[in-house]
C-alpha cells in the first residue's frame, strides 16, 4: 500500500442468495475487521426513527404503500456513510440489487473518492440450499432451531432445551418457494456478477463448507482487497 496516500474506508459488497450465510459471515467481518454492516432494511427503519429528511421521504413512501426509490435509499446511505462509526469501512448486505443501483452507489462514492474494494459473491449449490432452508423449524416455547435432517430433537417433535413440543415451521420454508426465491436471485444478480466482474472485483467463494472454513477465505479475501 502506498502510505503517501489517504486510506480510504473499505467499502465491501456481499452478494448471495437468501440462507447463504451473509448475515453470518457479515458480523464476522465487523469483529476481525472493525466493519459496519449496512443492510437496506436496517438502513430505511434508523432513518425514518431518526427523523433525516431521507428518513421522513421514505417515510411517506412508504405509508402510502409505495416502494422506496432507488434516490431516496442512496440518500439515506450517504447520511450513513459519513457517520463515525464507518471510518474502516462499510459491508453492504442487500444493496445494490440492480445495475442502475450499483451505477448510482459508484457515483455516491465517487463523491468522497471512494470506491467498491470487493463484491464477494458467496456461492451455493441450488438443491442442497432447498434441503437446508426447507428443513428449518423451530421451538415455539424457547425459539430454539432444529433441522430435519441436520439436527432433529433427540425425541422427535419435543424441544432438546426446554421440552415444549410447540414446532414451528415459517410458511415460506418449503422446498417450492425456496426454489423460486433462488431462481429469482439468480435472474435479478447475474447482471451484477457482470457489473463487478467487469470491474475487476468480483470474488467468489464457496458458502457451502463450514462456517469457519467459510470466514476463513472471506477473510483472505477482504486483506487483499483493503491492503
């Protein structure tokens, strides 16, 4: 790195289809790498509590049952990128989902001279996420999770840790929705695999493996991507 120049923060984008691990392997990131995890949903909810002039135009967006513009969400980040907090960096986890979003978070960088270090795609096999995500349930009495097939409870149908025998299952765990819920995100990222590949930043990893293993590479990745 050349110590001449100005560092500047880290700007991190995590691409992956829903149970892929973002979440987790985000916060991971926050802890080794003193990151920020800024996710779309998190970001709309602090503005319009916060009361910013973004926050009250989301706002009324969306209590009009409209969605948020791609303008009002760039609006919001660029508060956020200039808090205190993300003076390392920033992963974003659910935005951009679109090449014009990525096009207008390159120019809102490009106003503090920054730019994207790394878009790290996180790599799944289809049918084995259909298997995973549609095997969840959970305990009704304590809200501990289990797995058909990964970790069912020692007495089928009673929970390991508190012994309700409450399971619940969410309606759109099962393997139909997630095949399309996976078929969607495949369609709506492609062009952003494209977009970053282009750029020359786009890694990719293999989010299959054990966590760690996982963290392990997403780690590699990001020190040769910010040093």
């Amino acid at each position: 790195m050349d110590m001449g120049t100005t560092i500047s923060p880290a700007v991190l984008i995590l691409l992956g289809p829903p149970g892929a691990g973002k979440g987790t392997q985000a916060r991971m990131l926050e802890e080794r790498f003193g990151l920020v995890q800024l996710s779309t949903g998190d970001l709309l909810r602090a503005a319009v509590a916060a009361g910013t002039k973004a926050g009250k135009a989301a706002k009324a967006v969306m209590e009009a049952g409209e969605l948020v513009s791609d303008q009002i969400v760039i609006d919001i980040l660029r508060d956020r990128l200039s808090a205190a907090d993300c003076a390392n960096g920033v992963i974003l986890d659910g935005f951009p989902r679109t090449t014009v979003q990525a096009q207008a978070l390159d120019d809102l960088l490009a106003e503090s001279r920054q730019q994207i270090n790394t878009a790290i795609s996180l790599d799944v096999d289809d049918a084995a996420m259909v298997k995973r995500i549609s095997g969840r349930f959970t305990c009704g009495g304590c809200g501990e999770g289990f797995h058909d097939s990964f970790k069912p409870p020692v007495k089928d149908g009673v929970c390991d840790k508190c012994g309700s025998t409450d399971m619940k299952r969410r309606a759109d765990d099962n393997a139909e929705t997630v095949g399309a819920r996976l078929e969607a995100y495949h369609a709506q990222t492609a062009p952003l695999i494209a977009y970053y590949g282009d750029k020359g930043v786009l890694k990719s990893i293999d989010a299959m493996g054990e966590i760690d293993t996982i963290a392990a590479n997403m780690a590699t990745l990001v020190d040769q991507a910010t040093s």
